[in-house]
C-alpha cells in the first residue's frame, strides 16, 4: 500500500467481476503519480472479492454487507480515500494515458475548480461517447472544447477535489443509481465551485451488452424506474415551484412513451409512484439555487425552458447547420398553383404520423386531407385520430379529475403511445395543443403543424369558448415559454390563416421564413351546384356547432323580428340551444356528417350563407358556401376575413352588431342579381384558393421538404420562387 499517494482511484461494483478485471488490469499499467485503487464490492456473488484476494493484492478491498447502489458505495470509497484528488470510475470504465496524471493537475492549479468530466470513449467503435448532445453540446462543436458542465457530474468518469465532494455531503444515497451525478452537481455549483468538461482527460467505456442478464438492477426497465423517479425527485429539490410543476407534467408525459417504447410500463408506474411518495423528503430537504446557480445548473439542459430558440438550435445541429426556410427548402409551396402531387425522387418513402384532432372545423380538414394523401404512393401514414377520450379507458375511469383535465390527459397520452409504436421520417399535427405533448419528438423529428388558432389567441377569445384564460402569473408564463419553444423547435408551420400567422410571429416570435399560410379546404368539384327542388321564398342558412359563438342567436333574433314572410331560416347544428326551434319556416338539420351529400343539398338549395361569430378562428363552413355558389354574410373576425372579400363574394360586418347584419341579410334578399353575382365569384374564389386537394398537396410537400431538409436532399439549387400576396384575390390583378 502507497504511503502517500497523490490521487486515489474509487471503484463502486456489483457482480461486475469480468469488467472490473479488465479495469484494474488497464490501471495496473497507468503511468501516473503515485496513486491507490479502491473497490467497494456491493456484496456481489460472482467471485470478485477472490479474485481481487488472489490477482490484486495491492487493491484496498472493501466489501459491503449488502448492496446499498452505486451511490452508497461511491460514498464509502471517498470516506476511505486517502489523497485530496478523487477519481471515479465504474467496473467498466478506465483511465487513457495522461488522464489521472491530466485530472491531478487541473484540479491543484485551479482553486475553483470542484469537479472535472472527462471525454469518455466507446470501446467499441472507438468513437466518442458523446452524451452531451441532447443537454445542448453538439459533438461536432464542443468536442475538443472545454466548457462549463455544473449540470451534471460524470459519476464513473471523472475527478473530485475530495473537500469538496465531502462539503456538498457526497452522492445521495436515497437516489441509488441514476440522475444521482446531476444531483451532486447542484450542490456542488451551490457552495461556489465550478465542474468542468476536459476533452484532454479521455476514459475508456465498454459496452453494457457485456452485463449479465441475471444483474437485474441494470436491466433496461430497472434503470428506468430509477430515471423516472430521481427525475422528479431532483426537480423538486433544485428548482422554482412553478418550473417544477411544468417539468413534472411535462416528463409524465413524455417518459410514458418512453415506456412504452422500451416495453417498461411497471418501471414507469413505480418509478412514478415512489416518486411522488418519496416527495415528502424532497420538500423537507429543498435546497432552491440562487439565480446565480440556476444558471450555471441549467446552462444547457433546462435554459431551453427559459429561452426557448435554444431547442430550434439543437434542433439544427442534429442533421443540418442552418434552419429549415421554405423559400429556400421548399420554393413550390407558398405558391397556390401547385396543382399535382410532387416526387423529387430523393427517397422512395416517407413515413408520416398524422396526429389530428377531430374537433369542430378540424374534421372536415382531416378527411378532405385523408383523400390527398392517397395520391402520393411515396408517403406511408400512421393516422392518429385524436378525440380526447376513449370509452372505458382508464384516465376516463379517474373521477377525482376534471373532465377537461381527463381530455388533456387522453390527448397528450394517445400521442405518446402513437409516437412510441412507430418511428417516422416527419410529424404533422393539426393543432398545438398536441404538439405541447410531444416536445422530445419534436425536437428530433422534422414537424409541422397546421393551426387555425394560437394558444395567446385562445386566451384573448377563450370567453367565446368557456375558457378560462391562464392569466398574468408565473405559471402563465411558463407555459407561454414552452409554447414558444414547441413553434421554435418546429421544421416548419402551416396557419389557416393570416391572422394565425401574426401572432405566431407577434406573440412567439417565430421566424417568418419558416411559416406559409395553407388554408384548408373542400373538395370544389363535389360542392359545385347542382339542381336541388327550391321552395318559392329564399333560404337563410346558418351551419355551426356552437350555436351562440357562431351567431345563431342573433341570425335567430332577426330572423323572428324581420325576416318572417320575406324568407325562411335554415339551421344546421348539433347544439342542444336549437332543441323547440323547428316551426314552419324554420328548418333544424341534425345528424349531417361533414360532405355528405344531404349537407350540400342543404346548401344547394340555400339563398344566402350567414356566419355571425364573435369569435372565429377560421369558419370553413364559410368556404363550403362559397364552394356552393352562396353569397356569404360574416363577420369580421379571425380567419373570416381570409374567406370573405366584402362587396365581391360577400358582406362582413361587426361581431355583435345585430343590427348591421340584418342589413347585410336584408340587402341581398332585395337583389337575387346581387347574390348570383356574388356567388359566381365565391366559386371562383374557393377553387382557386380553397381546393382541398390542391391545398393538401402543398401541405403535404411542405412536410415531404422537411424531411429532404433534414436527410440533406432538398433542392436548394432550385430558382426560389416569389412569395405571392396572401391577400390576392380572383380578379385583383390587372
């Protein structure tokens, strides 16, 4: 035994006996200052402790009555630690030349220094085992860099100053195994010293295939219950209450898919229960960092939470080095004529998880965008309808919760399991409320997401919808924060609308270049007119689910004030409000299916279209009316005024002004000219602007170009066509 080494070497292992053979035999030949190796053996039945009796006598050999995990034995190793400098090693990791020799110096030259990471490398291939990437380190910049890595502390590869391992208080033991390191790391920054990455200290890291499958602590669904659980228990401990509930919902979410896909559903179950059980000490014991320290902790991991452009960064560095722009990756696009289903013959396939919720307007876009999609033999679907609850399944089984809570639950679920099942070349959402659920796969995965409305505009129209806005609070923002980060992580965004657009760039920042407004649409050839048997007065005709929001009642006060005997009223909704409203010349359709042929007859055999909405994100029943020939009262809000160009296909008025839309209606009831007139041109607006099929195509090449921009194959040297006016109209131009 050395009577006064300068480092000692601290070895946790449990039944490791090959690996930790191999370990000592590689350190048994390190060329360094005089240092001691120390084993703690967790009470292993493979031999080791002979082994090291008979082969390494030198080795100081502790063994444990029973295995308290890695952190209780790293724990141990340091107390018996003779030298100030530390280093830490797992059974199947060792020191390269230079690396102790490389740890001791940095360590006793600098006095702020606590904690030194080093580079490992796979045994394997030989290649850098770089796990710093998704933290927000990409390999290819900061691997021969050094930086500040206080979020995280190496547990089998790196070096301690031994004072300051032991006035943090050392690895937690209640963690046992994983998150353990990070854990530390808080501490450690939190006493005022520093953790650094050192690309000139290199370990070497076999593989864990080499593991017996008897070692059923290091099985894959063991180390997950271990992560799921820590994870929570170290966000509580660390950071800002309200950051903590954001995080918790978040990686609920996120770590069931993981779950799934690794086939461990018990570990995500316990890990997640013992979690919430173990907070009670968590919260006994929180040590909340100062701002200072929070940043230092959250430098790369969790800034993304606060600056949230971070996450399309390390979204860039994964394939490409400069963000997807549609001018440039996808020039055909914001051009309305596209008319056929594109193939740059690239790649034979593109496998495409469609997440789509079915809701309001959204089924209709859904099913004219399944038809489209049958023209591109290149695209394989994964469809995921999502309706936001499932008969008989379990959350719904859940009574303590909300019934909207229970739909958010459902909704963020079923897109987990949907993205853990199959792996896809590109995601396409068709509202954002489900991409919140998919942050991870969104930060890998080239995504769109076509939207009719933004969460902030939810919030300023959530009275119309019996929502309550979020408020001004911390929590507000914080979900205001990760908003901006699922738009900023996106390859790509499709509002129907301009008025969408502007607060994807107003409220979220967003960057222009990467949204192209794509409306949905009808299929024109089957909402073209056709001759339906017409009663002798003209029809009024009002569609929407929500029968207040849209107006119905205001259509309706009119419709009893002035409009009896000059026309009759025609109804189509679901909404219980229009229950005792059929009478003589009051017509209520229910049970209409989105295309059917029995809702175009309605229409067909309508006079006027009117949609008074207070609120309206888009109103694509306002494009079936322009589609059917009918001139269109609306009123001037949202999407609406994307569809209706007033005085050419129709007339829009104040939301609310009663009065101003019984005008509108009045007025084209006088003037059959008028309204043929303005159905002419309503038709030729909605074919050239509101074709299902020709709209789904340019969402659907929007998604195929991402996915060309991520492999590297998107056709930059094409000649960038310019952007045409959203607002352009049939006839505007001269």
């Amino acid at each position: 035994m050395l009577a006064d080494p300068q480092v000692s070497v601290v070895i946790p292992t449990w039944n490791r006996r090959d690996d930790l053979a191999q370990t000592l035999n590689a350190l048994s030949r390190h060329e360094a200052v005089a240092f001691e190796v120390i084993v703690v053996d967790n009470a292993s039945t493979d031999g080791t402790a002979d082994l090291l009796f008979k082969e390494f006598p030198d080795v100081h050999l502790i063994r444990l009555p029973r295995n308290i995990g890695p952190t209780g034995a790293r724990n141990v190793g340091v107390a018996n630690a003779r030298a100030e400098i530390v280093v830490l090693l797992d059974s199947d990791t060792e020191p390269l030349e230079g690396a102790i020799n490389a740890i001791n110096r940095r360590l006793r030259e600098d006095p702020r220094l606590g904690a030194v990471n080093a580079l490992q490398i796979d045994a394997r291939t030989g290649r850098p085992w770089w796990w710093w990437g998704p933290y927000g380190y990409p390999e290819d910049e900061y691997l021969e860099r050094e930086f500040d890595s206080a979020f995280k502390v190496e547990e089998g590869a790196s070096g301690f100053r031994r004072s300051v391992y032991e006035q943090a208080g050392g690895f937690d033991e209640r963690f046992f195994m994983l998150v353990e390191g990070r854990d530390l790391a808080a501490r450690v920054v939190r006493n005022g010293h520093a953790i650094r990455y050192c690309p000139e200290v290199r370990f070497l890291h076999r593989s864990e295939s080499h593991r017996p499958k008897s070692n059923a602590v290091y099985r894959h669904s063991g180390r997950l219950y271990y992560e799921f659980r820590n994870e929570l228990w170290y966000t509580w401990r660390y950071f800002p209450v309200g950051w903590a509930i954001l995080k918790s919902v978040a990686n609920l979410v996120t770590n069931l898919g993981v779950a799934v896909r690794e086939r461990a559903i018990g570990a995500y179950l316990r890990g997640n229960f013992d979690g919430v059980t173990g907070l009670g000490w968590v919260l006994r014991h929180r040590l909340p960092l100062d701002t200072n320290s929070l940043h230092q902790v959250v430098s790369r991991e969790n800034r993304r939470w606060l600056r949230p452009r971070r996450f399309e960064g390390a979204l860039r560095t994964l394939r490409r080095t400069e963000p997807f722009n549609i001018a440039r990756h996808a020039p055909h696009v914001p051009d309305s004529s596209v008319t056929t289903a594109s193939s740059n013959g690239h790649h034979s396939t593109y496998k495409v998880a469609f997440i789509m919720q079915q809701v309001l307007g959204h089924v209709t876009h859904s099913a004219n965008l399944k038809k489209v999609v049958l023209q591109y033999p290149d695209i394989e679907t994964v469809w995921v309808p999502i309706t936001y609850r499932k008969e008989g399944g379990w959350i719904e089984r859940m009574p303590i919760l909300p019934p909207h809570v229970r739909g958010v639950l459902r909704g963020a679920t079923d897109v987990q399991l949907a993205l853990a099942r199959d792996r896809v070349d590109a995601i396409l959402f068709n509202s954002p409320s489900l991409a919140t659920s998919a942050a991870f796969s969104i930060s890998h995965v080239p995504t769109t997401i076509s939207l009719d409305i933004t969460p902030r505009q939810f919030d300023r129209e959530g009275v119309h919808f019996g929502h309550t806005p979020d408020g001004g609070g911390r929590l507000a923002e914080l979900k205001h924060r990760w908003n901006q980060r699922i738009f900023g992580s996106c390859a790509a965004l499709a509002p129907w609308s301009r008025w969408a657009q502007a607060s994807l760039e107003n409220d979220y920042g967003v960057d222009p270049s990467k949204i192209v407004v794509i409306p949905p649409g009808v299929d024109i050839e089957a909402w073209a007119p056709h001759p339906v048997t017409r009663p002798t007065l003209p029809q009024i005709l009002f569609v929407g689910g929500d029968f207040r929001r849209k107006g119905g009642d205001l259509v309706l006060e009119w419709f009893r004030e002035r409009g009896r005997g000059r026309c009759e009223l025609r109804i189509v909704s679901e909404d219980p409000a229009t229950d005792g409203l059929q009478a003589e010349d009051i017509h209520i359709y229910r049970g209409l299916r989105p295309n059917d042929t029995e809702l175009r007859n309605v229409y067909w055999g309508s006079d006027v279209f009117v949609l008074a909405s207070r609120s309206e994100p888009f109103g694509i029943a306002c494009v079936e009316a322009l589609a059917a020939g009918l001139p269109v009262v609306a009123t001037a809000v949202g999407g609406l005024t994307d569809i209706v160009d007033p005085g050419k296909d129709g007339l829009l008025v104040t939301p609310g002004d009663a009065r101003a839309m019984g005008a509108a209606i009045e007025s084209l009831l006088e003037s059959p000219a008028v309204r043929r007139a303005m159905g002419v041109h309503g038709m030729a607006v909605a074919r050239e602007r509101f074709d299902a099929g020709r709209n789904g195509r340019r969402l659907l090449d929007l998604v195929k170009a991402t996915v060309d921009w991520r492999r590297g194959t998107s056709p930059e040297n094409l000649p960038v066509a310019p952007l045409p006016r959203q607002r352009e109209r049939v006839g505007d131009a001269q």
